[in-house]
C-alpha cells in the first residue's frame, strides 16, 4: 500500500536520488517546501491532508498542531530522535492520536568529530584567530573530557586515543567496555576541573553545566559543543569565560542554537554556521534512514 499524500514541510536536507524513491511512496505528488514554517498556522496548512510528513529539527510540532491535522498517521524526523524529552514532536500526544514518530540516528557523527579535531588543532597551533598557549601545542598528552559517551562521544574518544591524548568521561551510566578500552570515568566536576579539552554530546534541551559547575572548570581550558542547542545555561557560560580570559570555546551552528548570533560575537570563541554533521555524505545517509523509516511503516502500520 501507498501513502496517500507524503509532504516535506520544511527543508529536511534529503538527497535527490532518495527524493524519487519517497515519491513513489506517496498516492499524490510529493509536495516539498525548501522553508522552514514560521508560525503554528503555517506547519497546519503544510501539513493540510497529508497522512504522512517529513521535518527537520528546525520545525516543532505541538499537541494542538497534531489535533488540527486529522488525517496524519506518520512523522518522520530527518533529524536524531533520542528521547522524547529533546524531541521536536510531542511523542506522547503523538501516540494517544494513533500517529507513528520515527527518527534517525548516527548519520552526521563523522563529520562532527572531524571538526571537533580541525578546530583543536588550529586553536592548539594557532593556526587560525586564537593560540591556545604561548607556543604552539600538541594533542598529545593533554586531557580530554567527554560528556555524553554515546556514539558520536565514542567516535571522538577513539580519535582522541589516536592523537596520545588523556581520555576520561562522564556519562549518566558506566561504560564497562569504554573503560576496559582506557577510558576513565570522572564524576562531572572532577572532569571538568581536570581536563584541558571538555566536548559535550548531550541530547536536543538537556542542560547540564551550571554556575556551580563552570566554577569548576579548569583554567586555561577549552569547552566544545556541537548537540543540538546548548548544553550549558548561557549566563553562567558567558560569566565563565569572561571572568577566565584564558580559557576558548568552540562550536558549530547547531552548538550555539538558538544564540547563534550572541555567542559567536563573543572574544575568544571558534565557531561556524555551518552544522559540522551535515556534510554530503551524512545526507546520503539521513536520506537513507529516513527511506528506510517509510519503508517499514508503509508494511506494517499501512497494512493494519
């Protein structure tokens, strides 16, 4: 069975090819916007009689915006979905209506630890605006905390390793097989206060580094994040590194969301606008996953 109407209502960053294959999904033409919705109104009349939808993190669909859209039965987020808490779709509201979620995981991890490591090999050379120290430095040897030891904090831990750098972690649970690999828990202050690098990789809304923790923060250190929003509560950021004029932060686009514009105006931060994840081939493989989603819902929840 087909879909009888699949709409983009906003741009979800699927590649070409993969765009044909939804396409043929769907019983009406495929619809797609390339804009990102601005209003409530505007995601209901997208959505109009569509009973399935593709959207990015960017667009946010509420409990009111699901009762106005009768005829929706599939959600599917061209972006993570890790819990419901940091989802961009009210999940809950979502099942009580009959309407399927599905999102995707571990399609831009590669690109992001790439940047990660450019970023800290330019500030540690001083290659770029900003030198870490007076002479330039190496990774090895230094300090590197992880916060947030899923995939991506996996990637970057490994990547560490390979440079000779100190690697230690704090995650919400133990990691057995990470740390039979030489990578050592700390609880959250202490990895903060011991380790130069500090890289976050923390699901979509979760805020986890107060005041009490960037007091913390060891001198002369680095904090890195590239999650989906900040990580951290701005006020107590910006206190920090105005007050330790030796410590540097770095992040991409989606780090600094949705303060983009404040943060990278401040002295001593590295940033980007663009998504260190999003590169071509993260595209290829967002796009796959989401053909993939469609695919197993259009045999089993279509049928039913």
């Amino acid at each position: 069975m087909k879909f009888t109407q699949i709409t983009m209502i906003d741009d979800c960053g699927i590649k070409g090819p993969i765009v044909q294959k939804i396409s043929e999904l769907s019983k009406s033409p495929l619809v797609i916007f390339n804009d990102t919705p601005v209003s409530k109104e505007e995601i209901v009349q997208r959505i109009g009689d569509s009973d399935a939808v593709l959207l990015s993190w960017k667009t946010s669909i509420s409990a009111e915006i699901l009762q106005a859209c009768p005829s929706l039965k599939f959600i599917g987020l061209c972006c993570s979905l890790y819990d419901e808490k940091s989802a961009n779709v009210d999940i809950a509201a979502a099942r009580e209506l009959g309407i399927t979620v599905k999102g995707v995981r571990d399609y831009g991890d590669e690109g992001a630890a790439e940047f990660i490591f450019a970023q800290l090999v330019y500030l540690f050379q001083g290659l770029g605006k900003y030198q870490w120290k007076a002479d330039a430095a190496e990774l090895k040897g230094k300090s590197i905390g992880i916060i947030g030891l899923g995939t991506l904090g996996g990637m970057v831990a490994t990547m560490a390793g390979q440079f000779g750098m100190k690697v230690f972690y704090y995650n919400r649970s133990r990691k057995a097989a990470a740390e039979q690999k030489g990578i050592a828990y700390l609880p959250l202050q202490e990895l903060l206060s011991t380790c130069d690098v500090v890289t976050t990789h923390l699901p979509k809304n979760t805020i986890l580094l107060g005041e009490t923790e960037f007091n913390h923060k060891k001198k002369n250190s680095i904090l890195i994040n590239t999650s989906l929003g900040l990580t951290f509560d701005k006020a107590a950021f910006s206190k920090w590194l105005s007050e330790d004029e030796s410590s540097y932060a770095i992040f991409d686009a989606d780090g600094m969301a949705p303060f983009e514009g404040e943060i990278a105006k401040m002295d001593r931060v590295i940033s980007t606008d663009k998504f260190a994840g999003f590169t071509a081939e993260a595209k290829v493989r967002l796009s796959e996953k989401v053909l993939e989603n469609l695919l197993a819902y259009q045999v089993t929840g279509l049928s039913n």
